[in-house]
C-alpha cells in the first residue's frame, strides 16, 4: 500500500517532468532551410502588428522563394523582446534581422561589434537620393550607417482640441509662435476654468515633452549639439528651456505620473484638456474615437518647433554573424523599398523615409508629416531611442521624474550634466 | 548518534544532490554575482576589469540609489506595521472562537493566492491619484462617501507615496500573519489560561500577562518573514506603477540597469540587497542553530 | 524557550479535521456584538478589491469611466453601448484568448514544480530531523540559507548561465529554477512537521532490519500527508504567482500567465481595464480554488503546527 502511494507520487513527477520537457521551444530555428529569414521584432499586436502583416506580403511578392519566420516577442512597449535580444547575441546565436529604433539606440550594438555596415547596402539601393540627407546625417555615426528604417514617426506634435479652444477663445488653427506664447495660451485656457489645459502622463511622456522644449528653445542645430557634446547642459539655451518646461507643468492634470500615454491623450478625446504633446502614433487614437482631422482635433508643430522634424524611426539591422545573409538583405530590400514602405506607413499610421512617397495615398495628418518631413529640419527624438543610447537615456528618464516631484531646475540640470558626461565619456 | 559511514553515509547522501545543486545555484552564483559587481562591465560588450569596490563606492553616494533605499525603508515599515497589526487583531478577534471562524479566516487569508501582478492590475485603479471630477477608485468612494478630505495622491505623494503601495501587500499577507498569531494563541496551554482565571485574572490582564508574553517567538518568527518579503519587492512595483522614479526601489533599479545593458551596476544593486537582508537572516538563522543545539 | 520555526509548520500526524477550535460561548453581551460587527466590517473591506474585479470585468470599455467606476454594470454583459461595439463578454473572451495558452503552460510548471520540490525536500527533511548524521544541523543552516536571499542577488548570473547553456525562454528552464529554488523551504517544512514523528519509530525500523530509505517508504512517507498538503500547495502557489523568474527567464510566447497577464494589463496600446480585470481574475482562478478547496488543511497545517 504504501509501496504504491511512493510509486504513484513517482510516477506523477516523472511524468511531469515529461510533459514540461515536451513543451514545444518559442523560438524555431531552422537553419537547415536556407532561404527563410528570421525577423526579430516586438510587432506583436495592435496595429504594429497590422504593419508587419502588410509588409510580409509585399515580401512575398517580391521575394516568393523566401519564406519569412517571425520571431516577434510581445510585452513591455519593446523591453521584453529588447532583454531576449541582448541574450541572443551574447550567446552568438543572433537573428537574421531585427528591430531596433534607428539612431542612437544602436549604440550598444555597434560598441558590441554586433552590428554590420550598411553604407554599401544604401549605395547600392539609392538610399542615399531616397531618403532625405538630414535623416542620412543622424542615422550616420562614425562614418557608417547600421539599419534601415522602415517608418517614421513624429515626436514634435501637438494635439489640440478643436471646441476646448475655441470655447476658450483661441484660435485652433495658428500655433502659437514660441513657448513664452504658448504658455500665455495656456494661462488662458486655465483662466476659463479648463483645470488640465495640457495633459501629460509617465515618465517617457515627460522627456517627449521637454525634449519639444528644449528644441523649441535651442533650435535644431544646437539641440543635436547635445548629443554630442558641442552643446553644453549647463548653458543658458538649456536653463530656459528647464524653466519653461517648469511652468509647463503647473498647466498639467494632477495623477500624470505613472498615468499611461493614452489615458492622458484621453483627456484631449474627451475635451477634459486643451493640448497633448504626444508622438503620431496618437492618430490611432482619435481614428478609434471617430473623430475628424480639422473638425473635432488638429495638429501642430510644437509651438516654437515649426520647421523642425523630430524623427524616431523603427528600423532593420544586420546582425553580424546572421545565419541567412542573403535572404536578410532581400528583407531589407524590401523594406526600404517604396511599395514596402508604403504598405507598412499606411497600415501601421507613420510615414515612408523615402521622399518619393505619393502624399495622396495617405490619410489628413500623414499627408502634414509628409510635407514636414521633406521640407523641414530633421533631428532625432531622445525620448524614442535616436538621440540618446539606452543607459543615458534611462539616466535622463530618472532626472526629469524626480523634478516632477521637486521642481529642483537646479538639480535637474546637474543630474543631465553628469548624464552627459557618463555617456560621452 | 551511532558512528560509522554506514549509518551516516546514506542519510548524507541522500541529501547530497540539494547540498551540490544549492551550493552551485546559491551560493555559486552569489559568488559569480559579487565577481561582476567588481568589474566595470557597463555594456553589451564582453570585456571588462577588475574594479574592486568601486561600484560600490559609487551608488552608495548616488542620490538615486539612496531615494530607492528611503522608498524602501518606508515600504517596509508601513508594510511591517499593517500586517502585523491586522494580523494580530484578526487573530485575538478569532482566538476565542466565534461562529463561522472558518468563514472568516478563510475570507482574511485568500487574498494571499492571488499573484502581487494580479492584485497590481485592480491596486492600481484602487490606488489612481486623480482627485475630485476625475477621481475614480478608492478617490471616488471617499468623495460619494462624503469624505472628500481623504483623497490624496497614493503613491504619488512625496514622501509617504511608498506607504500607500503597501498597501496592497498588507491586503495580501495579514492573513498570513494572523493564521501564524493565531496558532500561537492557540498554542497557549489551556491549563495556564485555567490557572490563570482561578487566580482571578480578568480577561483583559490574562491576554496581557500570559498570552502575550508567550507570543514573541511567533512575533519575531512573523517580523522576519515579513521584513524578508518585503526587501524582495518587485512585482506589485512593477504592476502598480512600472519603473518611475517616485516608486523606484532598489529591485526596480536594477531592472532598469539590467535592461540598459549595465551588468556591474546591477549586480551591485543585487549584492547589497543580499546584505540589507542578510542583516535580518543571519541573526535569526545563527538564533536557530543555537537553539537546535540546545534541544539535542 | 524553543524558537519557532518559522513558516508554515506542517500538522502533526492526526486526524486531518482536528483543530483544537475551542466551542463559541454563546453569550451575546455587547463586548460580542462589537466584535462580530468588526468582523463583519473587514470582510467587507477585504472584499473590497474582488468586487471591483468583478463588476469592472463585465463592463464595456465605454462604460468603464471615473464617475462609474464603483458602480454595478449598468447593462448586461451581453449588451454594447453602440451597435457592434464591444461588449462586457468580449472582456472575458479576450483576456482568455490572451490568457489560455499561457494558463496550460503554466499547470505544466506549477503541478510539477510543487510535485517534485515536495518530494525531494521530504526526504531532505527526513534525513535532517530523524535519520540524522554529524553536522546536520550545519547542513540545515546551509539550505536554509537559500530560501531567504533576495532573488536579485543571483538573477544577473543566473540570466547569463541561462544564456550559454542555451537554455529556452519557456516553462521548461522556469521549472528547474523552481524546483531548485524550492528546495529549502520544502525542506523547513518537513523537516519541522517530522520532528513530531517520534524517534522510537525509528528506533523500532532500525531494529527490525530495515535501512533508511525503507524506513522511510514504509514508515514516514505514509505519515506524511499533511506535510504534503501544505508544500504542494505553497509550492503551487509561488511557482504559478511567481513573476520575477519569469520576467527574466522566459517571454511572453513560451512564459507562464503573470507574464501573460502584466503584458495583458500593460502591454496594450490603448489601454482596457475590463479585459486586464477579467484576465486578473482568470489567472487568479488556480489558486483561488486551491486555498478555496484545500485551504482548510493548509491552514490546519500552519496554525497546529510545532509551536511551543
């Protein structure tokens, strides 16, 4: 009797054991078929996911001999597939491509040698006449370029509704000319009883807007100058903009930390809140809603940033050492090419990096992004990974949340010298 | 104990495999963890030096890491304090039997099923700063209740934010403290309860004078628990709030460190929260030793 | 005075039902009366959070606004606010669309892990308390040291062991680290509940002949049970609760449902709390039906334990 109760405990175990052994791997490598690319991204879901669904079928057209495995890994806006990326290449076993934000963000990679040189890969395609020459210039570093982006995005939006304004008795359709005109506008909009004339929510949403600030106040040349030291953090163009990005938030709702970015866009949809700085991505937002460009809510530049683009893109890289070269490069033939780029923009809510794309083809605000982007100044997002690598970048994320609870303009300012300095070295 | 390696070579090596497997996956790696901690690996890449307490050196005297160390120390001081009173309360509520105890105890002790990631996603509504017309969760209840003066920021307070994510860990683990008070209560000879009340005791001075007094194992045994748990915190954090500065506590920080590549931080961060808890551990473990000793 | 071992000592071997639970007076003086209204209160403050579950699951994302937030559903689950919009089931069925792979996955690792930790940390336990050998107290502090470290302070080289063994990011590496990391408190756990097994027994095996593991098959794993019940059920709980393993070790398409559920009640791009409330309450379910269905025994075994 007892025999048997140890026997059964033993055999429930060991076939558990069994069963776990038997779960199948979440990622399948098969290297023995040579013509399949690995795409690793965090395109799990919503309408990223609707992107990346469009694209593969512009891959299959052109490319039908190459079968397309997706290893995209879901959860935490990126970090989850970011920490499972980090493992792969340590552990040399790399994808044959992957998603990161171009720019700054590949920093890493590259000090790593984990990344190759596509500077031939864009002379050979035309990327070099495709895309615009100031994005080139920031996807450049040390001479060489190590992705290819797939779509852009615009961080230096504001989001306005239309009727909250009006109510107020401003007029929707002419931004305001800098910060000072801004913030005058928003004293207004509070004087008539709106509480949250400006929405804001967690941490990154607050380095969105003060890195609005800080261009709207050094102007694009010298706000790229941050990046790499020729601007410093300690100057007047840097104190003005702490100061005004303070006065910023005595206009802003109460619960913004930790509240997510589209529940304080929400308050925009709902007429709760005047302004929203918020990347395009929000579009989705108010499509969802059923509102109308123009009628219920319009854009602008950042009051003070007119002219300028801040750019984040979504980009393809080549692993060093990635098990189907070939078919890799096909990949990002693909996505770089005009009828890849426009599938992927149109679906997923962003614009081509081509300058070639038909504006037309596109919803209202996309067709503004358009203009903006070949006609404007381009410099890259801090708060999206193109200005700054991650380590400076999560330093930078801590300071300004603490002055959100402090108000120390002092003590931010210290803590972004010394993040600089950690980073530049 | 009989001598020989035939009567202590099985029982030892029957314990052997968790000796070797602890050995390795504890204290090896706690081992590896310290190594890197003095290192200067900041990066993807591999290569790095030997830089003795330097990193140490340097959080200690960060003004981030001492806010997480100060979030933390209040964590765990509103989180200690609330279980232990609830639980104690609970506990000699229940001590005396009531009807439907089991009703009860059951209701007080279920919370610590669900999951700190479970709890996180209703905690976080419960726990919403926004105030007045906007107010929604315990805000919102305090407003139609009439008690409009009790809204507050929660965790978004300046200083006693940390006190209100304890509160969903007190919701979780009073029951767990009171189920342990309430073994001690019961524990409490009947005969001491008997000689007691023949001396004239009245209740009140019986709790005081005898009950009590023979609950301070239990006591100490619940404070390290719980104060062990708390320096563990990482999932309601991260359910609550993600990782932002006003919550950020050090298993946080090392989450961000970790994910921005920079391993010697992290396992710095790791190393000296290994210490802050060892200062509860050892004690109470070198306590225990001893007392086994004692018993033989 | 012996220090109490802590948590949660195991019953002696009795009658599963026998708690001392001294007989209720029925005397209702007013000192009574308070202290069933302050019982009462609690429940309902305790319960607060489970109703908020409940009613935010079954309500629409429309309808999930501030001014409504405490409020019943105002329609019925089956009813959108606009005409094919969504509904409060849509809530249910998309967070168990969400949730359901992850669910299996997890029974995979949980039942397991709770299995094979008991059982190793009872023959642990076994061999520390009554079939003892020199310095087993030593060999005690020592495993027992494991189970109050701060996982952090192994988590970055465990991820890099990870790493170049080349271990998957599922269930299957989760289950190993559970069971090792489970072992020292199983291990407590018997070791206390076998100290009321008295030391004659053994004596009595001894002399009959029988070796240790004998001994332990015919005499002491029978008796065993009660400490079964709570290890497995601690066992179960932490490895399916458990978050900080999984968010290192594993991903969302081969990890278990706290990771599901926090990419469920986060990951979203805009977000829906009726679908995170629902998905909260699914993965919640397991355990709840475990205290629900066991909880009796498990607390038997915590409150009657070797307290003295």
């Amino acid at each position: 009797m007892r025999k048997r109760r140890l026997s059964l405990i033993a055999g429930v175990a060991l076939a558990g054991l069994t069963l776990a052994g038997c779960s199948p791997a979440s990622e399948s490598t098969d290297t023995a078929n040579a013509d399949q690319v690995e795409v690793f991204t965090w395109w799990a879901s919503g309408s990223e996911k609707v992107g990346l669904d469009a694209l593969v079928g512009v891959f299959n057209e052109q490319y039908p001999d190459v079968e397309f495995n997706n290893a995209a890994v879901a959860g935490g806006a990126g970090s989850n597939a970011k920490a499972a990326l980090a493992s792969r290449l340590e552990a040399n076993n790399p994808p044959d491509t992957f998603q990161a934000h171009a720019g700054a963000e590949l920093t890493d990679y590259v000090a790593a040698g984990q990344l190759q040189d596509l500077s031939s890969f864009y002379a050979d395609n035309g990327l070099n006449e495709a895309f615009p020459a100031t994005l080139i210039d920031q996807l450049t570093s040390d001479g060489k370029i190590y992705s290819v982006p797939s779509n852009i995005h615009r961080a230096n939006v504001t989001w306005v509704n239309i009727s909250v304004l009006e109510d107020a008795g401003i007029d929707p359709t002419v931004a305001p000319a800098d910060m000072d005109a801004w913030i005058a506008d928003l004293q207004k909009l509070k004087d008539s009883g709106v509480s949250t004339p400006l929405s804001l929510g967690t941490e990154w949403t607050q380095m969105q807007l003060l890195e609005n600030v800080l261009i709207a106040d050094l102007g694009a040349e010298d706000y790229s100058g941050l990046w790499d030291g020729t601007t410093p953090w300690d100057g007047p163009g840097v104190a003005t903009a702490v100061d005004h990005y303070g006065q910023l938030l005595d206009f802003v709702n109460s619960d913004y930390v930790g509240l997510d970015w589209d529940a304080a866009m929400q308050l925009v949809l709902d007429g709760n809140a005047g302004y929203n700085v918020m990347g395009d991505w929000a579009e989705a937002a108010f499509a969802q809603a059923g509102q109308t460009y123009d009628t219920e809510y319009t854009t602008w530049a950042t009051p003070g940033t007119d002219g300028i683009f801040d750019f984040l893109a979504d980009s393809f890289t080549l692993p060093v050492g990635a098990p189907h070269e070939t078919a890799a490069i096909d990949w990002l033939k693909t996505i770089s090419s005009a009828d890849g780029q426009k599938a992927f923009n149109i679906a997923k809510g962003s614009i081509p990096a081509r300058t070639d794309a038909v504006a037309a083809d596109y919803p209202a605000y996309q067709q503004t992004a358009i203009k903006s982007f070949s006609e404007d100044t381009v410099v890259s997002s801090l708060a999206h990974g193109a200005a700054a690598p991650g380590s400076w970048s999560a330093d930078l994320s801590s300071a300004i949340g603490k002055f959100g609870s402090d108000r120390d303009g002092d003590a931010l300012i210290s803590a972004m010298v010394a993040a600089a300095s950690s980073a530049l070295g | 104990m009989r001598k020989g390696v035939r009567n202590w070579g099985p029982p030892l090596l029957l314990v052997s495999p968790t000796i070797i497997i602890l050995g390795i996956f504890v204290y090896g790696l706690i081992a590896a963890n310290i190594q890197v901690s003095t290192t200067n690996r900041h990066s993807l890449s591999p290569e790095s030096d030997f830089v003795g307490l330097e990193n140490y050196v340097a959080l200690l005297n960060e003004d981030r890491f001492l806010h997480s160390l100060f979030n933390l120390v209040m964590f765990t001081v509103v989180f200690i304090a609330g279980t232990m009173l609830f639980g104690f309360i609970w506990a000699w509520m229940l001590d005396k039997g009531v009807s439907a105890e089991g009703i009860f105890r059951s209701v007080y002790l279920f919370p610590m099923a669900i999951s700190f990631v479970a709890s996180g996603v209703v905690w976080r509504w419960l726990l919403n700063s926004a105030e007045g017309d906007r107010a929604s969760g315990l805000n919102r209840i305090f407003e139609s209740l009439g008690l409009g003066f009790l809204q507050n920021a929660w965790w978004n307070e300046p200083i006693w934010g940390m006190a209100a994510i304890a509160m969903p860990a007190i919701w979780q683990l009073s029951g767990y403290v009171m189920a342990l008070f309430l073994a001690g209560f019961r524990g409490v000879p009947q005969e001491l309860r008997e000689a007691a009340r023949m001396d004239g005791a009245s209740e009140w001075k019986l709790y005081r004078y005898v009950v009590f007094p023979q609950l301070s194992p239990i006591a100490l045994s619940a404070l390290i628990i719980v104060s062990h748990m708390s320096l563990k915190v990482f999932d309601l954090i991260m359910s609550i709030t993600g990782s932002i500065y006003q919550t950020e506590v050090p298993a946080t920080y090392m989450w961000v460190t970790l994910t921005s590549n920079d391993y010697a931080k992290s396992a710095t961060i790791a190393t000296i929260l290994l210490l802050l808890a060892s200062l509860f551990i050892i004690p109470y473990l070198i306590q225990t030793w001893r007392s086994e000793k004692a018993n033989r | 005075m012996t220090v109490t071992e802590e948590a949660p000592p195991a019953a002696r071997p009795q009658p599963a039902s026998g708690l001392r639970t001294p007989k209720p007076v029925r005397r209702f003086t007013m000192g009574r009366t308070l202290k069933y209204a302050l019982l009462i209160v609690f429940v309902f403050v305790v319960l607060i959070p489970v109703y908020v579950l409940i009613v935010t699951s079954f309500k629409p994302p429309a309808d999930v606004t501030a001014s409504t937030s405490w409020g019943l559903p105002v329609r019925w689950p089956w009813e959108s606010v606009a005409p094919g919009g969504p509904t409060g089931f849509d809530n249910w069925t998309g967070a168990w669309t969400a949730l359901a792979p992850a669910l299996g996955r997890t029974f995979l690792l949980a039942i397991p892990a709770a299995l094979i930790s008991s059982f190793i940390g009872a023959m642990n336990g076994f061999v520390l308390s009554r079939w003892r050998f020199p310095h087993a107290d030593i060999v005690f502090t020592f495993i027992l040291f494991g189970m109050f470290i701060p996982y952090q302070a192994i988590m970055t080289p465990l991820v890099q062991m990870k790493t170049s063994l080349g271990l998957p990011s599922d269930i299957s590496t989760l289950l190993m680290v559970h069971i090792i990391y489970g072992l020292p408190i199983c291990t407590l756990i018997f070791r206390n509940y076998y100290v009321s097994i008295p030391m004659e027994l053994m004596e009595a095996s001894r002399m009959d002949g029988a070796g240790m593991l004998r001994t332990f098959a015919s005499i002491v794993l029978p008796l065993s049970v009660p400490g079964f019940v709570v290890t497995i059920i601690w066992q179960f709980t932490n490895a399916w609760n458990d978050f900080l393993f999984a968010m290192f070790l594993s991903d969302t398409g081969g990890g278990p449902v706290s990771l599901a559920l926090n990419n469920l009640a986060q990951g979203a791009q805009l977000a829906n709390y009726g679908t995170a409330m629902a998905g909260a309450l699914i993965a919640s379910l397991p355990t709840l039906l475990v205290y629900i269905i066991l909880g009796k025994y498990f607390i038997g075994g915590l409150m009657s334990g070797s307290v003295k």
